[in-house]
C-alpha cells in the first residue's frame, strides 16, 4: 500500500514538472510586444497565414493585400464603438483576459456539446492575429493567452485598439479599417458613419462571406442590435501616433497614396466620398442562411472561434 502511494505521489510530480517546464518554454520564447508601443507592425501572423493559402492553391500572383495604417485619431468614433458593441464591450475593464465572458462561454458550450460560443477578448485576438493562427490547440491558446497579458501588460489600452483596427481581416485580401472603409464605401476610415459602422463591426465575426457594401439580412440583423447597444459602451482616449514603418507605409495597396484627412464629424447620413481612388471592390460572396438574432449563442457561425 505505501509503495502504491509513493508510485502516485512520484507520478504527480513527473505530471506537474512536465506541467511546469511546458508552460517555461511556452512563456521563455513569446514574442516581444514592448515593440509595438513605438512601431507598427509591418505584417502579422494571418497576413501570411493568407498569402500562404493561395501559394497552395496557385493563386499567390492574384492575391492581393490591401492595408493603409492609419492613426486612431482618424478613425471614426462610430466605427470604434461598434467593434466594441460586437466584439469586446468590456475592453476598457478587463486586463486582456474577460472571466466572466469565459465562464459563460465554458457553460454554453458544455450545454451544447461543441463549441458554439467564443470569449476571446480583443486583446486576445490581437494576439492571435499577430502572431498565431486559428489552429484548436491547447497550446495556442495557452500562447494566446499569455501574450494578451503581455500587450495589457506593455501597451495603453488605446495603442492595442489601434493596431486591432489596422491590422484585422475584414474581406479577402483587406486589411484594417482604412481599406475596409475604401473597399466598401469609397471613403476614408475618418467618414465612416455609424450604419456603416455597424455593417463593417457586424461583418467581423466572417470577414470573408459578409461583404457590407452587399449586406445580408443576416447582416443587417446584427447591424440594428449593434446600433441600437452603441451608447452603451466609450472608445479608449487617444494615444501618441506611432512612428509608421516603411515596409507599412508602403504595403501594397490598390489606391494612391492619400494625403491625411482630418477627423469628421459624424452623421447619420452617408458622408460624401473623398477624392481618392477607392480600394477595388470585392465580389459579391455567397449568401449565407440567416440565423436567429444575435447574439444567440447556438446561431453563431463557428468558422473563426475565440
């Protein structure tokens, strides 16, 4: 019987050492994000995840990569809120990681049986966006996590809303807010409204089946709850702007380059489009059946998980 317990008792700590120096090397060889407090990210984890796609399916020479950086100051307040309302409306209070939204998903998901509802907040899917992928594992995720506290840990709350709004995919080949805004409205981020707000912050969930210039009525379902929680959450004040690398400065884009707009104020009317060549628009994508209104956990769409 005591040999019994010492066999259990050395095997439980062979399973927390092995524990431990997991978790060592997961910690010892993350990323540096005390960069990003000065420097803009030239291009993530998902940017060549995608180029990566279409080198395998023979499409690397008409892929494109459409992104302009552009300092938070001119994006519009609206297009701020709405994000938050859809995809983090507790960002201010959370440190990187929200707790509660992850019990409830936790719950849910064990009352449904498969995954069916994300928690990941929009630090953590800045995170994922920089420098990880889609993939389920736990050691992602655990890697996920980790650098969410990380970026709370080095960067104003403020300077990680702004890279998130440059950097997120919301198209095929579209990059960030500036593109997402000239692809689909032919206007700078700046203009957006908030009806486009709500279709560009509603369209993030599938980037790449919901197009908001051709809404859905899927879409345009989660654009009136969107609208209508907009009040309810406050975009982080301003940051200092970052200096802008060459490699992103000059990133491939379809449009010439544009002097600085200033900020516009906003309106519920369709603001008049700059003189700038808008970004090509994309194709039409397929429909998609609608669900029952968000945010109804079971009707969400599982192809990106958080």
């Amino acid at each position: 019987m005591a040999r019994t317990g010492r066999r259990f008792g050395q095997a439980i700590l062979a399973v927390g050492a092995a524990g431990f120096a997991v978790i060592a090397y997961v910690y010892l060889t993350l990323p540096d994000v005390r960069v990003l407090a000065k420097t803009n990210p030239s291009s993530t984890a998902w940017m060549e995840m995608r180029a990566a796609e279409a080198a395998r399916e023979g499409r690397e020479k008409s892929a494109r990569r459409v992104q302009r950086w552009v300092p938070y100051s001119r994006i519009s307040q609206s297009l701020k809120r709405a994000v938050l309302v859809a995809e983090d409306a507790a960002f201010w209070d959370h440190e990187g990681i929200d707790f509660e939204e992850l019990r409830k998903s936790i719950e849910i998901n064990w009352e449904q049986g498969r995954a069916v509802r994300g928690a990941s907040t929009i630090t953590q899917q800045l995170a994922k966006n920089l420098y990880l992928s889609p993939s389920r594992n736990p050691m992602r995720k655990l890697r996920e996590l980790i650098i969410a506290r990380r970026l709370e840990a080095a960067l104003p709350k403020a300077r990680i809303f702004e890279i998130y709004l440059n950097v997120i995919e919301w198209g095929d080949g579209i990059w960030g807010a500036e593109a997402a805004a000239r692809t689909y409205f032919g206007i700078p981020a700046s203009a957006i409204n908030r009806q486009q707000a709500a279709l560009l912050a509603g369209a993030i969930i599938n980037p790449r089946m919901l197009n908001p210039a051709r809404p859905t009525a899927r879409l345009l379902a989660r654009q009136r709850i969107i609208l209508g929680r907009m009040g309810e959450v406050t975009p982080p004040a301003p940051v200092p702007v970052a200096a802008v690398p060459e490699a992103v400065a000059g990133a491939a884009t379809d449009e010439a380059e544009v002097p600085a707009e200033d900020a516009v104020p906003e309106t519920d009317e369709a603001p008049v489009p700059d003189t700038a060549e808008p970004c090509e628009p994309v194709e039409e994508p397929p429909a998609v059946p609608e669900p029952a209104p968000f945010p109804t956990p079971a009707q969400e769409p599982t192809p990106d998980p958080r």
